[in-house]
C-alpha cells in the first residue's frame, strides 16, 4: 500500500500524543503511590502557598475527574481532583503546587499568562471557522480559501507556542514554593520536579501534534492544486 506524506505525518501525530498520554499517566500513577514524609493534603499545600504569598481570597475546591486540576483566574478558584486534593502523595503536592503556580502569576500579572488569557477567544473562533474554510476550500477547488483556513488553525498553534512557558514557569514556581516553605525533604523536591517534569511534556507533545497536523493539511491542499 502506498503512503503519502502526509499519512506519515498522521501516523507520527498520534504516536506522539499516545506516547505523551501513557507518560503522564504512567508518572502520575508511581508517584501517587509515593507518600511524602509529612503527610500533608494537596489541598492543605495549596492553602499554605497561596496564604504566604498574600491570596487567601483565593479558593481551593475538590473537583471530579482525574488529572483535572486547574486555575480558573476568571473566579479566583484552584480546583483539584478528589485524589490531589485528599492526597498526601508525591503527585498530590507536585499538582496542587503547580496549580497554585498559575494563581501567582495571576497576582503578579505574569507577561504570557496574560497574553494566553486574551487570545482565548480569537484562537477559539479561529480553530472554529478554520476548518470550515478549509473544508469549503476544497469542495469547491478554491485552494487559495483553502490555505486561508489552514492559517486560521495556526491560531492553536501560537496559542500552544504561548502556553509553553506559563506551565514551565509556573512548574518552577510550584518547585521552588516546596523547596522554600520545607513542605517536602531534598528528595522528595527531586520526585516533584520529576512529576512536573512529565506533565510539561505533555504540553509539548500537543504542540508538536498540532505542528504536524497543520502540515498535513498543507501538504494535503497542496497535493489537490
């Protein structure tokens, strides 16, 4: 069977985010066994970070799912899944730190967060219309509109691109926040920024899924001219 360019590239997409998907997972599973010395909660890690650094007016709430976690600026509110929140496991405290990472960068007005944060509803519509006008380009053979589409979807990757350093920083954040208020031993740091570590990945990995789709398409539409 012959195989275009392109269906290279679809197959490399999707092992790349299979890869990513059990490297998280795998991560999140061993260190959610491991037990930090002190024993302390997620949700008691998250409350101690954000009251020294002056957000008490911020919430901590126990959400369903798994891997779920997250900031929402909009309300002020970190919420973390049942097993991060109840946990007192190396996984635990790497996500309720990390989490609480981006509510400092909220405070302090962190220059990419605020710049995700106002793209939002540009790159949504984008990667809405974009493949209308791609799919539109192509029924109808206007290759030109086609290519408009596919630049619309470039919005995701910027978007992406953009994201890249939030979570990084707010990682170094969640580690150094650890380190300073002696929430977990040297060891235990090293587990942390290890779980860290993987989760980032996984940020990569989406943008380099994006970055081959977005090629494909291309070379798809160039492959109808």
């Amino acid at each position: 069977m012959y195989f275009y360019g392109f269906d290279y590239l679809f197959i490399i997409s999707i092992a790349i985010t299979l890869i990513a998907q059990v490297y998280i997972s795998s991560s999140y599973s061993k260190y959610k066994k491991v037990k930090i010395t002190k024993e302390i909660t997620g949700f008691e890690v998250a409350r101690k970070i954000l009251d020294k650094n002056g957000l008490k007016d911020v919430h901590v709430v126990s959400i369903n799912g798994s891997l779920s976690d997250h900031y929402d600026p909009t309300r002020r509110v970190v919420r973390l899944s049942k097993e991060v929140f109840d946990g007192s496991t190396v996984a635990a405290v790497a996500v309720a730190a990390h989490e609480v990472g981006h509510a400092i960068q909220d405070k302090e007005g962190y220059t990419f967060m605020r710049i995700r944060s106002k793209i939002v509803p540009t790159v949504n519509f984008c990667s809405k219309i974009g493949y209308i006008v791609l799919l539109i380009g192509w029924i109808f053979g206007e290759l030109q509109l086609a290519y408009v589409g596919i630049a619309l979807l470039c919005a995701t990757l910027i978007f992406q691109l953009v994201t890249l350093p939030v979570e990084f920083n707010a990682s170094k954040r969640a580690k150094e926040q650890l380190a300073e208020l002696h929430i977990v031993n040297s060891d235990e740091v090293d587990s942390c920024d290890n779980m860290l570590k993987s989760a980032a990945f996984t940020y990569v990995a989406s943008l380099l899924t994006t970055l081959l789709q977005i090629l494909r398409l291309f070379l798809m539409t160039r492959d109808r001219d």
